[in-house]
C-alpha cells in the first residue's frame, strides 16, 4: 500500500497501492521505531532492534520492513531466499508476494527476489516506476505515465492488466489483480471464478485491498465495501463511515479507523482476527494468515499465524549467533531455543544447560553445539537416525558443528 497525507485527498494523484502484500509509507510521516511481535508462538514482547522502520509489508509465510535509512529487513521462512532481501540503502517501497518479494529503488527501478518458478520476481528493466505489488506468483508496477505493467504467473490473466494511462493504484493475489482509476473506479483482471475480479461499480474509490479470493475497497466517505468469496464473512466488512485504510488476507480483513484502532472480520485462523488493542496504529498490511502493523511512533506490531516467526521474534538482546529456526547462542555462552513448529516432540527446543558453548547449529529437529573444549553436544532428534546420539568423542580437533535434516556432518 501507499498513502497520501490526507485522506480526503488520496484520490487526486495518490500512486496508493493497498494489497496483501504490498505497504509503503513516507518516511517523513511517521516517526520511526522498534519492531514488537506476537503470534501463534508467543514471545513476551519479543522485539527487533532498532527504532527506524518506516514500511512494512506481508507475504505467505514471511515479512519485510523497510528502514529509514532505505535499506530492507526481512524475516520469516526463507525456504526459497525470500526473507533474504537484497543490500544496499535506495529502496523506496517494498512488497511481498506468496514467496518472493519486491522492491522500488530511488531511481525508480525495481529489484526481485525469492521464488523465480514463474519469473515473477524478474521484474522488467526501465526507471519510470512509482508503486508495486506483488501477488502469489505475479507481480505488477504502475509507471509514472499511469499505466500498468505485470509480470510473472498468467495462467489466467493476472499478470496482463488493462490497457489505459489512468490508473492511480494496483494490488494484486492468488490469480486476480486490481486497479483504481484517477475518476475513483475501479477495474479487475485474472480469476473470477468467486466474483473476486469484480468489483463493484462507482467512482468514489479511494483505496484498494486485494485477498486470496476476495476484494475490499476504501470509499470517499469512510466506508468499506468486499466482494468475491465471503464463506467466512471476509467480504462482509463492518459498518460505518471511520475507517481509513483496508488490508485483505486469505480469509481475513483489517481495516484501520481514524481514531487509530484496528479492526478485523472473517476466518480467526491462528488469531488472524485478532488484532492488538490501542489507538496509535497508522498503517496495516495483510499477510496470508497474518498481519502487521505500523504504530504512529514507528514500531511495528504483528499478530496471527508464526510458524516461521513471520510476526515474532525471540525476546533479548544479547544473542551472538542464531541457527536456522530455534537455537540461539547468548553471549555469556549459554543457549536458547524456542518453540518453531507448535511442538517439542523430540526435545528439540530445550537445549542443554552450561555457559561453555562457543557455536550451535540445528537440523530438523535435533540441534549440535561446539564447546569451549572442543567437544560436540547434541540434543533431539529421534531414535530411527540417531542424529543426537552418533555424536563424535570428546576431543579437541572439533572446529564447527552442523547440523543436516537427519544427519549430523
């Protein structure tokens, strides 16, 4: 998404693009701030560092943050590099697909990254881009002309938009893409097997909001009005006229109220409806089955679905080095580990005590840790691969632990 200062105002030359998966604010609107999360793996605050985000924006499974200084943050799964965003400090705009993810640099060119499998994160060259989106295998980018482009997965259209220089925002999902016009109207492309590619009619459109199946739309006087599949209530917004920003998920909605407080409807899946209480929130973003918030002083708040810690992270400052998904190894020497896929069914998730540990690595569920002696201790794992048990003698030659799916190299 994208906004405009005012809301009144967002129509007359907004470029606002509000999507699953894509959120930009300016930088010079909001103050910046640290990053708090929570989710179906609650952590006690469980905070990243620094207090200098300005957008964010949801994918399927994972979540990026733009920082003041132009740079990209990322986390969650990051099976196929799409919590991995690229360096550098130029970035404008960010957006997050299914499982890749997209960015806007200063000088109006645009970079992909993550899953490549329909070419929807090759974007096409050129410099005249002003906003994207980034839907489950496609993607699109408004120019500064007014027109459309879209790239990536067409099996049914939705990377193909409509001709025309008059479109002032874009949004895009699973297999249909929108677009609001400068009269305030608004177009549908790609599946429509749920209606979701058709939007209702009318001309006093401000904002647009695209989920998996479903549509919802920002009208000139405050209100909300859905479209497309509603099994869950997701296209069944609540009334009033207060509202001044939408994000639509997989069977989920979010919308933001003037006073600063965030509501929800459709499917609770792992909390997805369940929003954070308070009056401070600014911008939100939709993710698949979770979403994110930007608070008024910059921090972010995130809630639902985590399984890959795509709206949480562990708790402290004081970790020196991290193995993928669940360990962590603190300064004092010690090591942590938490919950990553809602068990502990081989004890993965507890590692052992003592403050000796100079490296840690850990595989599917069983992890290694390299002491200050040069001896490797292991945990979890199950009995058919012994992964934590076949572990070398005490020795002193050990340099490095890693740790494999079902084996230990």
């Amino acid at each position: 998404m994208q906004f405009t200062h005012s809301f009144k105002s967002r129509l007359a030359g907004a470029l606002a693009a509000i999507t699953i998966s894509f959120l930009l604010i300016s930088p010079s609107v909001f103050a910046a701030g640290p990053i708090i999360g929570w989710g179906e793996i609650a952590f006690d605050g469980s905070a990243l560092e620094g207090n200098d985000f300005v957008a964010i924006a949801a994918g399927e499974a994972h979540s990026l943050a733009l920082r003041q200084d132009g740079s990209i943050i990322a986390w969650g799964r990051n099976r196929e590099g799409q919590a991995t965003p690229p360096p550098g400090n130029d970035y404008v705009a960010i957006a997050a697909g299914s499982r890749h993810g997209l960015a806007l640099k200063q000088d109006g060119s645009i970079v992909g990254w993550g899953n490549n499998a329909d070419g929807q994160a090759t974007p096409p060259p050129g410099n005249d881009y002003v906003a994207i989106a980034a839907g489950y295998a496609h993607s699109l980018a408004l120019k500064q002309d007014g027109s459309i482009v879209g790239w990536g997965r067409n099996n049914h259209g939705q990377a193909t938009p409509p001709a025309g220089d008059d479109y002032a925002a874009i949004a895009a999902d699973s297999g249909h893409s929108l677009a609001l016009k400068q009269d305030g109207s608004i177009v549908g492309w790609g599946t429509n097997d749920r209606g979701q590619a058709s939007p209702p009619p009318g001309n006093d459109y401000v904002a647009i909001a695209a989920g998996s199946v479903h549509g919802l739309a920002l009208k000139q006087d405050g209100s909300i009005v859905g479209w497309g599949r509603n099994n869950d209530g997701e296209a069944t917004p609540p009334a009033g006229n207060d509202y001044v920003a939408v994000a639509a998920g997989n069977a989920c909605s979010f919308a933001l109220k003037q006073d600063g407080s965030i509501v929800a409807w459709g499917k609770d899946y792992f909390g997805c409806t369940s929003t954070p209480a308070g009056n401070d929130y600014a911008v939100i973003a939709a993710g698949s089955v979770h979403g994110l918030a930007l608070k008024q002083d910059g921090s972010i708040v995130g809630w639902g679905r985590d399984d890959y810690f795509q709206s949480t992270h562990a708790a402290g400052s004081d970790y020196v080095a991290v193995a993928t998904g669940w360990v962590a190894l603190k300064q004092d020497g010690s090591l942590a580990g938490w919950d990553w896929q809602g068990g502990n069914d081989y004890l993965e998730v507890t590692p052992p005590a003592g403050n000796d540990y100079v490296a840690v690595d850990a595989g599917y569920d069983h992890g290694v840790a390299l002491k200050q002696d040069g001896s490797i201790i292991a945990w979890g794992g199950s009995t058919v691969y012994n992964q934590a048990i076949n572990v070398p003698g005490a020795t002193t030659m050990w340099l490095s632990p890693q740790a494999g799916r079902t084996l230990s190299p």
